[in-house]
C-alpha cells in the first residue's frame, strides 16, 4: 500500500510509520515538527515539512491508498487556556485532510483518537458504548473528529476506524536495534516525568490529588505499550475493503469477520485492561531504576477523573489484537533503557 501518515514524526506517529515501512509499504509523512522529531523518521521514507491544512491537498493523489492520521496537540491543560489552539488544530486540520481525501478519491483512515473523550466514566471498565464526556477542548476536538468521521464515512463512501488510546508508554524496538520513545518539550506524561526524576533530571515526582475514591487514593490509569498500540493500526487498517463496483457500489471481494466496510465508521478502544495507580508508576519506577523517586502531592487538577481502565473486547474480537506486553514493569523498562539512551 502507499500510505500518508499525518503526524509520522511524533511518538506514536513514528512507531507506526517504522512498522509500515518494515512490513514493506510506501510511505510518505507530512508533519510540521512543532512537537515531532525529524530523525524520528526513518530512512526511505518521503518526508514532507508543513501542516495537514496545507499539505495534505499537495501530497495526496489517487495513488494514495489510506491515510494514517495523528497530527493532533494533546496537552489537556493546554487546551482549557487556549482552546483555539486546539479547534483549529486538531480539528480544522482534520477537515482540510478530509477535504484532500475526498478529492483525491482516497477513502481509507484510520484517527489517532483518546480516552480522553469519555470524561468522568459511569461505569469500569469503559466500553465503545459508553456516553462522551470530554472535560476538555483537548478531548472535545477529539470526539469532534469521530463525529466527522462518521458522517464522512457515510456521505462519500470512506471505510474509517477511530482508535481511542488509553495512556500510551513504553519504547517501541526496532529490528536494527534502535528504540522509539517519548521526546516531549515540555514532558507532561507521568511515566517519562517520573523517569526524569529517577535520573536526576527533576527534583521530585508530583502527583496531583491523594484523596480520589481508589485503594490508594491516587488517579488510576490503564497503561499500553507503544508497540503494542502501533500494531493495533496495521490490524485496523488490514480490516478495511473499500473495493466496490462503482455501478452499483456493492463490494467486488468478500470481507472478513470485523472488516471496516467502505461506508461505516468504527471505534475502538485500546488499553490493557488493568488500571494502576501514580503511586504505583512511582514505585514500579523505583524497582525498574534501582533509583529514588520522591514523591510530592499536589491538589487535584480540575477534569482530572479518578479512574480510567479500558474494555479492549471489542478490538479483541473483531481485529485479533491483543496486547503482548502488558505489565507494567515491562512498559517503564523499556522506556527507563530509551531515556538512559538519550542521556549519552
């Protein structure tokens, strides 16, 4: 396939760029680098500088197959003090690609979506089903996209599929033996945050808020390995049939069980399933470093929910994925060998 990945200089971007070129397909990125890393990009892989409003209408053409899209800012706090940052990113961005999609006549994609969208959940652990309650313009501009999504994929005949990631940590290995991590400036995650204490690089590890209703009181959070999260998008996009007969529209070649047909828009969530808690990421991070890690509570941010654990089923049943690196130990080493990496 030939592939436009939106955002492929970014974290989770650029582990998923390097698997699609490594199972063989072309691939071309279009990021403008404010938050991703140029080498972050492998080599062989076109790379265009610039934002999707723009340059999503240069680059895609019919010869495109499907489009891969995490062009997004993901700071929450951020979004509450400048949500027009966030509108006009994440979502005006989103459009401008869709636009280009249209024209282009490419009718694959799959969207980096959030957990984030469902705010303070009813119910644990949270299913597709469960009722948008985005505490944020971050997480707002998210939903906004599904939605869009949705009605696009109806409309004009696109096969769409929204990944909802729950916390995404870990480093991603390469086959050459280099690892992907995280290289966020500013650092907001808590794993890389923690980490950084570890190394000495911070004084202390905040924490925001002891007295939430859990067995430690800390926010409970359902962490994924980045690996694991990559391969989702190579499963979801395997799903998708958008060959039909443009007489009568109906699909030329039979679709497998959990396929994305080309008209529909489907949602997954992806987690682990378990939810730990920002005590236990501290001690997890001691035990992986062998380093202290002091801890200092700090009042509870506003929209911050107690508890966030994910019902990944869906995604088990309909596109084979589960995840292979679940613990948390593994998560936090992986990433503790690519932050001693980055410091040398």
């Amino acid at each position: 396939m030939k592939l436009l990945v939106a955002g492929g200089a970014g974290y989770i971007g650029s582990v998923v760029t390097r698997l699609l070129f490594d199972a063989g397909h072309e691939v071309v990125v279009v990021d403008d680098l404010s938050k991703g890393r140029r080498d972050s990009v492998p080599d062989g892989v076109r790379f265009v500088p610039g934002r999707i409003h723009d340059k999503a209408a240069e680059v895609l053409d019919p010869s495109f197959d499907g489009v891969l899209h995490f062009a997004a800012f993901i700071e929450a706090g951020e979004s509450v003090a400048r949500p027009e940052k966030y509108w006009d990113n994440n979502l005006v961005g989103s459009l401008r690609l869709l636009d280009a999609m249209r024209s282009a006549g490419v009718r694959r994609i799959v969207f980096s979506s959030t957990a984030a969208v469902y705010g303070d959940p009813d119910e644990l652990p949270i299913r597709e089903t469960a009722t948008p309650r985005p505490p944020n313009p971050y997480g707002a501009s998210k939903l906004a996209v599904d939605y869009a999504l949705r009605d696009e994929a109806v409309a004009h005949g696109m096969a769409a599929v929204s990944l909802r990631y729950f916390n995404v940590a870990g480093a991603h290995r390469c086959a050459d033996g280099q690892l992907l991590g995280e290289r966020h400036d500013p650092e907001s995650h808590l794993i890389p945050i923690a980490l950084q204490v570890a190394a000495g690089k911070r004084e202390k590890l905040q924490l925001f808020g002891d007295d939430y209703p859990t067995p430690d009181g800390t926010c409970l959070r359902d962490y994924i390995h980045i690996t694991d999260l990559a391969g989702a998008h190579l499963l979801a996009l395997s799903t998708m049939d958008c060959d039909a007969d443009p007489a009568t529209g109906q699909l030329t070649v039979a679709r497998p069980a959990g396929a994305t047909p080309q008209g529909s828009h489907r949602v997954y969530n992806l987690g682990s399933g378990t939810g730990f808690s920002n005590r236990q990421v501290a001690e997890v991070t001691r035990e992986v470093t062998g380093r202290p890690v002091p801890v200092e509570i700090a009042p509870r941010r506003p929209g911050d929910p107690a508890a966030l654990v994910a019902s990944s089923e869906k995604a088990r049943t309909e596109l084979g994925w589960t995840p292979q690196r679940p613990a948390l130990s593994d998560i936090v080493a992986d990433a503790w060998e690519f932050h001693s990496r980055e410091l040398h």
